[in-house]
C-alpha cells in the first residue's frame, strides 16, 4: 500500500487485515519507501494513491511497470483532475481504480470496504498487459469495410466491460470507422469518472463519445457512456432509439449494470443489435447478451489471451450466448465484417 495520508493508510490497512485471504505485507508513505519494499515483498498487488510528494503516483507506477510489472489498484481522488489522472494510470498499465474512501457514514463504509477487497483480489488475478501509448491517432487505420447508411441507420452496438475495461473499450473504438451505428457503452464506473473517460474517448477515436443524457436520442457516428451510479437502457421511439437513465437496484451487482443494458437492447433492437461483451471480473452481461442472441442479434465475446479478466466473457460464452470469441486487436474489424454484411442496398 503507497499512500502519503497516514488516515488513509489506517483505514485501508484495517480493510485488507481483516480479510483472512489477503495478507498486508507494507505500508509506504512515498514512492522511494515503496521501491524499496517492492523489492524486499514482492507484492501481488499494490495499491497507490496519484497524489503524493516527492514522485507523484504515476511517475512511480511508470517506472515500476518498466522495472518490475504488478497488479496495481489506485486510490483516485473524486475530482475532474484526479478522474483525468486515473485514466492516464490505466493507459501505463494499473489494473483497476477506486475513489478515496468517504469518512462521513459508516454505510458507505461498509460498501467501500467490500468493493476495495473485491477489486484487490480481482486484481491479484489480473493478467498483466503491456501498455498501449495512447495517441491522437487510432490504432487501425487500414482501410474499412463501408456500411451501407441502411445499417448506419438502423442498427446499434452495444458493448459492456468492467476491470480492464476502460483500455479495452478505447481500443476497440479505435478500431471503427468515423461513419458507424450508434455505439452504447456501459462500464463499471463510479459516478465522477465517466464523463471524463467519455471525453477521452471522444479525443482519442473518430466519431462523437458523450456522457448519455436521458431522453436523448442516439445517432449515428455517436457513442454513449453509461453515466456512473446510473443504469443506462435504450427504448424505442417512433423509428428512433432513446437513451433511458435510472437509479434503481443494483443488478448483478452493479450499477450501471452490463446486463440492464444489454436487456433493453435485446427488446428493443433485437436482431438490429450487435453486442460485445469485455475484459471484467464477474458475469454481469452474460444474462443480458444471451437475450440478445436470442431475439436474433449478433454477439461478440473479447477472446481470454487480451483479457485482463476473462471472467465476464467466459459467463456468457458458458451461457452459449456468443457467436464470436475474438482477441482485441482483431474483434473491430471482425465486428465491421458483420455489419458490412447486413442491411446491404
């Protein structure tokens, strides 16, 4: 554990001490301490606050993927600067982030501590990829299957990710056609993080990624990010899809939830619907992407050798719900191949 605030390093080391299957083998107050008992432990994962003194979070994180590759989890601050900061550590290689714990209700607490020793032991299993430097420029800029504007217009792609997600979804989109369906995401995020990993994906791909909006309608050559803490569903209205936000019950453990998502579409764009289920832990989408396969959709699982976690596709690929298992660097243009295919004028 790397955190400059002795509270904050009591509180988190009481959360992982009490927990019979995690063992808490340090706790530094900067990063020279942290070199030195990465050195001497050797972790399985490391947890590591952005902001400290003398080398900051990232700086460390840097050079500690170059040196001697671990599971990291951050501690992010609830800010539009920390949030900006928490994605700059994913791209050099953190498996999974959490806010700063709140201190004023020991609800919160509760659920804090619960979510930090899931992430933590999910991290310890997490499969550690080599960073991807992340440009102005997509990944993929080989010519592109054109979509006939039938498909443009009629169809819709929804995708879902949890841990290792944020990456994943980056280079997927990356890997798209300015000219496509309307895209909606749904990624295991709390609310203060999502508009800004929407506006980084808007810089960083061809087409427009915005922060859904209730009521809105999606358009083609738009993508739309589940805000956090809010279930994002789609409806129809007239000819057109509509973005339907809300605040119920966690499902499959989340909110947003993959599955609440994927349902939605499943009812509403049926066989219209491509979907694509990412890297996570858990099997929140499995349920909701073998409704799709159901009313006729077409269904695209991240293969498990570019996965950080294979938890979430491997539930739905259990489920038989998947018509295609591919790794990252090749599912967007597998995925473009179908579309290309249908609706043709």
């Amino acid at each position: 554990m790397v955190d400059d605030s002795t509270l904050i390093r009591s509180l988190l080391g009481k959360m992982i001490e009490s927990d019979p299957e995690l063992s808490l083998v340090g706790m530094a107050a900067d990063a020279y301490m942290a070199k030195d008992m990465v050195n001497q432990f050797r972790p399985d994962v490391i947890t590591l606050d952005i902001e400290m003194p003398k080398v900051d979070g990232l700086t460390f994180l840097d050079r500690l993927m170059k040196a001697r590759p671990t599971a990291v989890v951050m501690i992010s601050a609830l800010t539009e600067e920390g949030a900006d900061a928490t994605f700059n550590a994913l791209a050099l290689g953190a498996v999974d982030f959490i806010p700063k714990p709140k201190l004023d209700s020991p609800q919160g607490f509760n659920e804090y501590q619960d979510l930090i020793l899931e992430k933590i032991k999910s991290a310890a299993n997490a499969k550690l990829l080599k960073a991807q430097p992340s440009t102005s420029t997509p990944v993929n800029s080989s010519i592109k299957p054109a979509l006939s504007q039938r498909t443009v217009n009629t169809q819709l792609v929804a995708i879902g990710a949890s841990t290792g997600g944020t990456e994943a979804i980056l280079s997927l989109l990356k890997q798209f056609p300015a000219v496509m369906p309307p895209i909606v995401i749904t990624q295991h995020m709390p609310a203060g993080f999502t508009r800004t990993f929407a506006d980084r994906l808007n810089k960083l791909t061809r087409f427009n990624v915005k922060q859904a909006e209730d009521g809105e309608r999606l358009l083609p050559c738009h993508a739309y990010v589940a805000p956090g803490d809010q279930h994002l569903e789609i409806i129809k209205v007239g000819g057109s899809f509509k973005v339907k936000l809300s605040q119920g019950d966690k499902v499959s453990g989340h909110r947003p939830s993959v599955d609440v998502l994927f349902h939605s579409v499943a009812q509403y764009a049926g066989e219209n619907a491509t979907a694509v289920i990412l890297t996570g832990m858990g099997k929140d989408g499995a349920d909701g992407i073998k409704a799709i396969d159901m009313q006729g959709g077409k269904t695209f699982a991240q293969g498990e050798q570019s996965c950080v976690v294979f938890g979430m596709p491997k539930e739905a690929i259990k489920r038989g719900a998947i018509h295609h298992v591919v790794e990252l660097p090749q599912l967007g243009d597998k995925l473009l191949q179908y579309l290309a295919s249908v609706n043709r004028d």
